[in-house]
C-alpha cells in the first residue's frame, strides 16, 4: 500500500513489513513467537488507527485504489456475467460496467463505476468519471431489467460526473437528470450500493433505490472536500474542516436517513482484505434482495417514492 494515499496508516504498514521480512526467514520457534507478536500487534494498532479516523481520513480510505472496484464484486459474488456495451447513440463508455449476471440462483442486472487499475486502465476508464454515454448505456440496461423482470443492482464509486466540454456537449445534466426519472419510475427492485466514493450528481444518477447500502467507510456527498473548502474558504487545505462540516460519511447519512444500511468492512477498510468485503457486501444484497422481491411493484414505487420524498425534511420551531 502507498502511504500517501492514507498517510496515517503508517505504523500499520510499517508492522507489515516487519512480518513480511520475518515470514521470509527459515522456521523456528523464535520465529513463530515473534510472528505471533508481530501479528497481535498489527490487529491491536490497526483498531487502534481506524477507531479514531477523522471524516477527511475516512474520504482517503474511500478513495483508496486497492479497494474493489464494480468488476470485482462481480467477480467475487457472481456467475454468467454478461457485459453489455455502448448506449446506441453515440459510444461506449467505460466508466460506466453495465449488464447481466446471476447472483445466488437469481438472474439480475448489474451496474456500475469501473475506476480502473494501473495509470492506463485508470485512463482509459476516466477515473471513474463517467461521461452522459456511460448513463444511457446504464439506462439502457435498466429498461431491459424492467422488461424481463429482474432486480437492479447498482455499485457507486466516483469523483463525479466527467465535467469536460464534449461530455457537456452531449447533454451531461439531462443524462443524469433522466436517470433520476426513469430509476423513481422502475417497476423492478432496486438496490444501491455506496462501495467508494459517492461523489455529487455522477453518483446519484445510479443512486435512486429501493435500498440504499453503504461500506462503512465510504464516503457519499453533494461535492467533494477539495470542492467545498475552495467555495468556501477559497482554499482547498481547509478540506479536513470541510469534511467535518458535510457529514459525508456513513454513520452520518445513516442517522439523516440518506442510507438505509452500512455494511461492516473488513479491520483496516476493504483494502485491506477485499474478499471479505466482498463476502459482507453479498450478504447484505441477499437480505435485501429477498425482502424487496416479497413487493408489487405498486408497493416498490410507493415506497420508492416515499423514502426520497423525505429525505431534508425538517421542524421549525417557532
């Protein structure tokens, strides 16, 4: 792991090494108490580092590039996945991974953000950011969902929408803004899963669900810290106290009733061990699954409709 990407788990990396150094040398009974030690200590610090992060420490484990990315969780908790491309007007966008799976005996439709692996991956998927081709091919899958019936299972993980001229050209808002109709409007069940960074409008066009599920430590906001220190204070090394004052994190959104579930990550944030992630995130959809697929889908819109209609209420007192 880079410790710039999360300069504070430093000491966790250091013990690392130190247990990958002794793993090398010959057995002995010297060895193995030392490992032990080694091993205890890691698991003691490791609690120690992350049952103190800050929301901005948070922001850099949601960012971090060793966490499982859409194809990843395809991979680890699905079987007969067929990936669909383009959005049959202009191109593709590899952003955005679209198409079909199974997913424990269930037939169902996948979609997600693909940030991408290595500087060319990461390139050739524009970080993650997706472009308005990227959510027509997304609406497109969906509407083959609703047509054969089958749940929707979104995975967000993104900066944001593609900001560039060609993508505004081509009518980025309205292409988010569709998505937002059409999800509120779709007679199948839909869950949502916040498995990185939820960044602003390009996280919410996949966002409208029936459940809304988040990783324990991913992050899911209007605009990022950087953004908003630079409204704000007109400085971006004031992000830490933007982070505290958005509330962008999972406990937060859980208690204002944005998301309806978090998902416990792995010691040390789905980095660490992405199986296991993986394992607890497929848990959490099967639950999930199961009791939205008991609902018409007269019952799956009310309630759809329902949940994002009360989202920022509030009481004043006079």
């Amino acid at each position: 792991m880079c410790a710039l990407e999360a300069p504070f788990e430093e000491p966790i990396e250091e013990l690392r090494r130190r247990i990958d150094e002794l793993e090398g040398f010959p057995p002995g009974s010297g060895r193995r108490k030392e490992l032990k030690k080694l091993r205890s200590d890691l698991e003691k610090t490791t609690k120690e580092v992350y049952g103190r992060l800050t929301r901005w420490e948070k922001t850099l484990v949601a960012r971090h590039s060793d966490r499982p990315y859409t194809l990843e969780y395809v991979g680890c908790l699905m079987t007969d996945w067929v990936e669909i491309h383009g959005d049959r007007a202009h191109a593709d966008d590899a952003a955005i991974v679209a198409g079909m799976a199974t997913f424990r005996g269930r037939s169902v439709a996948v979609i997600g953000h693909q940030k991408g692996r290595g500087t060319k991956e990461r390139i050739e998927r524009n970080f993650g950011q997706p472009r308005p081709e990227g959510y027509r091919k997304a609406l497109r899958v969906m509407r083959m969902a609703e047509k054969f019936g089958l749940p929707v299972l979104t995975f967000v993980d993104t900066p944001g929408a593609y900001p560039g001229v060609g993508a505004e050209e081509r009518g980025q808002a309205e292409a988010i803004a569709r998505n937002l109709i059409e999800m509120a409007s779709l007679r199948v069940p839909i869950i949502v899963t916040i498995t990185g960074e939820g960044g602003s409008g390009g996280a919410l066009a996949l966002g409208v669900g029936d459940r809304v599920l988040m990783l324990e430590y991913a992050i899911y906001s209007v605009i990022s810290p950087e953004g908003c220190a630079a409204i704000l204070w007109k400085d971006q090394q004031k992000k830490p106290e933007a982070a505290e004052a958005m509330r962008l994190t999972a406990p937060d959104l859980l208690e204002l009733g944005v998301v309806d579930e978090i998902v416990p990550e792995p010691l040390g944030g789905a980095h660490a061990d992405p199986n296991e992630a993986c394992r607890a995130v497929g848990e959490a959809l099967a639950r999930n699954l199961e009791e939205l697929e008991g609902k018409s889908p007269d019952e799956l819109l009310e309630h759809r409709y329902e949940r994002f209609r009360v989202l920022g209420a509030f009481d004043e007192k006079g």
